[in-house]
C-alpha cells in the first residue's frame, strides 16, 4: 500500500510539474532568466519518467498495478507534448533551444518508444482483469440456483 501512495505522489507530482514548465513556455519568459532552469527541468522529467517506468514495470505485483501504469502513462503523455512543444519552437526560448534540438530529439522517439511499451502493457493487463471479473455462465447458473 505504501508503495501505492508513494509512486502515485510522485507521478501526480511530476505531472504537476510538467503542465507548470509547459504553461511556463507558452509566457514571454526571458532565457536569460529561464532557459537553464527550464532545460534542468526537461531532463530531470526524462529521467524521472524512465526510472519510474522501470521501478513500476518490474513489479507488477504492486497493489493498483494497472492504474499506476495508467497514471504514469498520462503524465508520460504530457512529457511528449512538452518536448514537441520546444521541438516545434513554441517558446520565446526557441533560439537558445537549437543547440539541445538533436538531444530533445532522441528523448522525444525514446519517449514515444516507451509510451507504445506501456500502452500495450496496460492492454494487455487491461484485458486479463477484465477476464477475471466475468462471470462464467455455470457461475451464473450456481449463483441463481439458492
């Protein structure tokens, strides 16, 4: 359970967090006041992510596996619309982006790589819970029988 807590705190975290850098870059903000701090910030979710995805993916036995997958896999879909924003200059930063541009590249297709992997996860563990919740029709038959 805590385990539960602690990965569902950090991801909503992260999420928040993401939507903040993303709104951030859609103001006039000066580079010379946010450029680092925004890049520090695009890693830092990179990596965030990755480790939780693995964290998470090696343990599938963890209580509210599917719906901490889900919660990661949503947070990991507003990380892709972040970097495609700065990939597409949608930012009074583009200039001091185009260094980063090729980097920003290879974390986008990684990203995107790892989201169709937790996509098809999720479907996959998706599909295997709802199996085990119908009721087979001799079950049916059993439980009207009383």
């Amino acid at each position: 359970m805590l385990q539960k807590i602690v990965f569902q705190d950090n991801i909503y975290q992260l999420s928040r967090s993401i939507d903040t850098v993303y709104e951030g870059l859609m103001l006039d903000l000066s580079g010379e006041y946010f450029f680092d701090k925004t890049v520090d910030d695009l890693l830092f979710f990179d990596v965030s992510i990755q480790k939780l995805y693995r964290q998470i993916q090696t343990n599938p036995q963890l209580s509210g596996y599917l719906q901490i997958l889900q919660a990661l896999n949503s947070c990991q879909n507003r990380y892709i619309k972040l970097v495609d924003s700065v990939l597409q200059g949608n930012s009074s930063m583009k200039e001091e982006f185009v260094p980063l541009m090729p980097k920003l590249t290879a974390i986008s297709e990684l990203h995107v790589k790892l989201h169709r992997e937790m996509t098809s996860t999720i479907q996959k563990n998706d599909k295997s819970d709802d199996s085990r919740d119908i009721v087979s029709q001799n079950e049916l038959s059993e439980l009207l029988n009383f």
